[in-house]
C-alpha cells in the first residue's frame, strides 16, 4: 500500500499538485516508517514546498534511528546549507564522510562548506 501512495505521490508532483503530493508522500512514509526512500521523497517534497522546517524534522525522525543512512545524512546537509546554516550542513557531512571516508567527493564537499563558513 506505500509505493501505491509513494508512486502517487510522485505522479501527482510531477504534474505540480504539490499539496496532493506531498499528502500522498506522507501517507507513504506512515506506513512504512523504515523505508528510507519513503521518508526521502516527503521531505524533499516538503522543502521544495518551502516546509523546510518540517522536511528537516522528518529526516531527523529517520536519522534517529537509522544514523548510518547515507542518503539521509546528504539530504540533511544539503537543505541545511540551502537554508544558510553551514554549521549543521558541515555536522551531517562530517557524519558522512566517517561513512565512506575514502571517498573524495564528500571530502571536497566539505571542503566547500568549510570554506563558506570561514568567509562568512
């Protein structure tokens, strides 16, 4: 029953009713509180909505219990550096890089964000 709301929900976004979406994406996320995409797509519709604060609030929620999750700990440092808090962008990628510590992608993008945050 989630991916028939999950996949409604993000053929209702593509078609910009983003209320119905993001109605549905929640539905989906309800019901399967341990599938990490379910929880990605309803936050992501959540910020794009300009709900940052609860899009951020549903990551945690998943982050609390499954902090190993990588495309979590991404999408919590990408939003918190499009809202301007570089400090907690720069927390989740840290978090990250201890992930995959090899990989040199996240070590430049943190990289980045330190760089942002000592010239601001």
């Amino acid at each position: 029953m989630a991916v028939l709301h999950y996949s409604m929900g993000l053929s209702l976004a593509r078609q910009e009713k983003i209320e119905q979406a993001i109605e549905a994406l929640q539905q989906a996320s309800i019901l399967e509180p341990e599938d990490a995409q379910f929880s990605l797509a309803y936050a992501v519709a959540l910020n794009s909505n300009g709900k940052t604060e609860d899009a951020l609030a549903e990551l945690k929620k998943y982050h609390q219990k499954h902090p190993m999750n990588g495309r979590i700990l991404m999408t919590l440092s990408t939003i918190y550096r499009d809202s301007g808090n570089i400090k907690e962008s720069l927390f989740y990628a840290e978090k990250m890089l201890e992930l995959v510590p090899d990989n040199p992608q996240v070590q430049e993008y943190i990289n980045t964000l330190k760089r942002k945050r000592d010239s601001g």
